[in-house]
C-alpha cells in the first residue's frame, strides 16, 4: 500500500483550476519533482537556468561551473585544485573546464608574474556576452542630471571690444550677425550668443571695414560638415582673423570714414555721406556718391 509523503506542502489551487497555464500540465504528471524551497538569507549563489538547463554542457560542467560561481574571488580553481577537492579526476575535470570556456562561462589566459614565473588566470562569467569580453572593472555610471535643470551652457571663446561701442556701431554688428543664417542656414544663432558676439564684429567695423566685408569674411570656407557650435566657429575667426587697425591720421587730415547708412533696398549697413543704396544694389554705371 502505498503512503502520501506528508512532509510536501498542499498545492493552493488557482482561480482557473490550472487552465490555460503552459507549466500546468507538466505539474500534474504523477512521479515529477516537487519543489520544497526555503528562501535563502545568506551564503547563496544566483545561478541563471541558461547554465543549469544548458542543452549542451554536461552535469559533470554544470554542476563545476555553480562550484567555481560560489567560491570568492582569488580561490584557486586550476585542475590540482580541484581534483583535491572532488573524487572525479584531473581527466573528467579537465575536460568539464574546456566545455564552460568553449561556451563562455571561463575564460583562461596565459599570464606573466613580477617573478618572470607563468600563471593562468581564470575569470567565471555567470552570463556570457554581458561583460563585453573585458577583464578590467566597469566604468562608473555617468551622473544623472537633475529632473529640470537644464543643462550646463559651454562658454564660447572671447571676442575682440571695440575702442568705442557707439550704439550704432553695435546695432550695425548685431546686423551684421543677422544676416549671416541668409547665406548658410547653419550659422543660426541663438540671442545669447549674438549679444556676446556683437562686440566682436563692432570691433572688425572699427577697422574701416564694410558690413559686407565682414559678412564675407565670417561665412567664407566654411566646413562641410555640420556645425554643432556655429557660435564658437564666428568666435574664433572674429579672434584669430582680425584686421589690424588702421593708420593713425593727423588732425589736419580731411576725414574720409563716412557714417553708416542703410541700404534703401536690402537694409544692409554701409558706409556713405548720405542714404542710398549699398554696392550690391546700386544699378550698374550708376556712381554711388563719396
């Protein structure tokens, strides 16, 4: 006669009655295992099912592999080692530490000590292809930034001033600086960036350069790839390109820097005696006046 192990816990039944569950019917089997598991608290190891259920490494690799998974770091695990500790043999444990490195759970390399002695140095992978084959520790994670503070502005380069930041001079730079996105859209600009930009061309106006020279000269060559920081670039040749300032001249001598005006057509700044029109719109046989 045949006695129930009363040492099993009952199952609790479901609402379904087991329908509809895929595991269900394997459960069910007279005969199956029965799991009477006890959470662990301390000394356990995590083991995937990737390793424990693996369709092609043998028991003898498997059950090595959770042996060599449990042990702390620098415990020695060469064949000696273990062949003192399990009653299998440096044969059959030989062969099981070929299998785990030929799918990834060991990896073994050849090393050389301060003593010129050769030593093999054992890394367990617990799940293999997550590490990215590096022996090294992980970089540290980058630190997150705070939910809505913006992030932290990179501060462009420094610009020349000019001798004397007239209101007009530098309401003609911050034209200048407009009419730029006109001739490459890349070199749109926020107004923080203008606003520290505007002394910088003010500066180049300065030098008895044309508005139309210094547009020239901000948006000539420019690289083909795309600008990630079009602010900078302007900033840099603003610096690194700036004309020399012009002759001094003596009092006596008739005074030729004409005020800025407007072009009456395309509202570009130049320089003339009085309003008209710029160089590029002036028809052509037409003398603008001096």
């Amino acid at each position: 006669m045949d006695t129930q192990n009363t040492s099993a816990r009952p199952r609790s039944q479901s609402r379904n009655d087991g329908k509809n569950h895929p595991s269900r019917g394997t459960a069910e089997r007279p005969g199956g295992v029965v799991h009477d598991n006890t959470r662990h608290t301390t000394r356990f190891t995590v083991v995937g099912n990737h390793l424990a259920q693996h369709v092609e490494l043998s028991l003898m690799a498997i059950g090595l592999a959770v042996h060599i998974q449990s042990l702390p770091s620098g415990a020695r695990v060469d064949i000696d080692t273990l062949a003192a500790r399990f009653p299998e043999g440096k044969t059959r444990i030989a062969n099981a530490l070929r299998e785990l490195e030929a799918h990834g759970y060991l990896r073994r390399t050849r090393l050389r000590t301060e003593q010129g002695r050769m030593v093999t140095r054992t890394v367990s992978c617990n799940r293999p292809g997550r590490t990215g084959g590096e022996d090294g520790p992980s970089p540290p994670p980058r630190p997150r930034r705070a939910a809505g503070k913006p992030p932290r502005r990179r501060v462009l380069p420094s610009v020349p001033e000019p001798v004397y930041p007239t209101p007009d001079l530098l309401q003609t730079a911050l034209g200048v600086l407009s009419g730029l996105r006109r001739a490459d859209p890349r070199l749109l600009i926020s107004a923080t960036d203008a606003e520290h930009l505007v002394p910088g061309v003010a500066a180049w106006l300065e030098r008895d350069l044309t508005p139309e020279a210094v547009h020239r000269a901000l948006t000539h060559d420019l690289p083909p790839e795309p600008l990630h920081r079009p602010a900078a670039l302007l900033a840099h040749r603003l610096t690194t390109d700036l004309p020399p300032l012009p002759p001094f001249r003596a009092p006596d001598t008739p005074a030729t820097r004409h005020p800025l005006q407007n072009c009456d057509t395309c509202d570009r700044a130049y320089r003339a005696p009085g309003p008209g029109t710029c160089g590029a719109c002036t028809p052509a046989g037409t003398t603008r006046p001096t």
